[in-house]
C-alpha cells in the first residue's frame, strides 16, 4: 500500500552555512561597524546580540537573508523581541521550531479525512503518515498539504509505492 511521512526538519547543515555567511557579514559591513553584532548558535536556539535593540533586529535580518538564499523556510524560526543585556547590550532570542505539534498533527488528520480521497493519516510522535491504495490519491493530499497554512514548514519523506 503506498504512503508517505509528513515531517517538518530543519536542514541543520544550511542553517550552520547562513550562521557563517552572516557572522561574516555583520564583520565587515560598514553599519555594523562599534555595534558588536553577533548571530550566535545556543542549545535553546539562537541569539542575536548588539548594542542597540534596532542593530540586534537589523543583524537578525541579514540572518533572515542569509535563510531565504539558501532556501530554509523562516517559518522555523520564532524571534522574541529584544531585550536589555548586561554592559549596554540588547539581546534577542530566537527559538527554532522543529517537528510537528499534537495540534497540528490533528488538524493534517483532520484535513485528510475531509477531502474526498480514500486515504487515511495516522500520527506518529512527530510525523503524520499518510497511506491510500492509490498513488494518484496521495499526490492530491500532498497538494491540499501544500496550500494548507498551519504555520509550519511541511515536508513529504519515505513515500512507498
């Protein structure tokens, strides 16, 4: 019976080369220059410090760009307001968002069971598998689970024919 696994994982390899790409950046460029801007990897997530709230929002755009060209979705990444650090610094966390929720491993079943397919979508901790007895009805789920919007970026895997 074919199915399909539907995931939502964080390409860590892209997320350490925008890491770098944008450490290097915010050394060199001019508007950065005093600022000590710095985009760092934590166990949490990540954290953007400068010396000002607008430079920490500022450096965590160019992480953003950095993101975006190497095709991570941000939908990944929760970033909290900035907040005051020790020496005259701002600090802002940004929480990295891995996996799918209970909630919406519901609402994918819950969509899967409305459609008018002959599937059927079972949760697994973290993945939703998704099996029917045609190909073409699995097809047409992963397009309603493309233009669904429950704020997560979804990926298809392991799909069996």
């Amino acid at each position: 019976m074919p199915s399909f696994d539907c995931v939502s994982k964080l390409e860590w390899p892209e997320v350490m080369n925008a890491l770098n790409q944008a450490a290097r950046e915010l050394s060199t460029r001019f508007d950065f220059k005093g600022t000590d801007a710095k985009v760092e990897r934590k166990e949490t997530g990540m954290v953007v410090t400068a010396s000002t709230d607008d430079r920490a929002k500022a450096a965590y755009e160019v992480f953003q760009e950095k993101l975006i060209r190497r095709k991570v979705s941000l939908k990944h990444f929760k970033a909290k307001d900035p907040e005051s650090g020790l020496r005259m610094t701002a600090k802002m966390h940004v929480e990295i968002v891995e996996g799918i929720s209970k909630e919406n491993a519901k609402s994918i079943t819950v969509l899967v069971k409305r459609s008018k397919l002959r599937v059927q979508a079972s949760i697994m901790e973290d993945t939703v598998r998704v099996t029917a007895k045609k190909r073409d009805d699995l097809q047409g789920i992963m397009a309603e689970l493309k233009a669904l919007d429950i704020g997560i970026d979804l990926q298809f895997i392991n799909f069996r024919d």
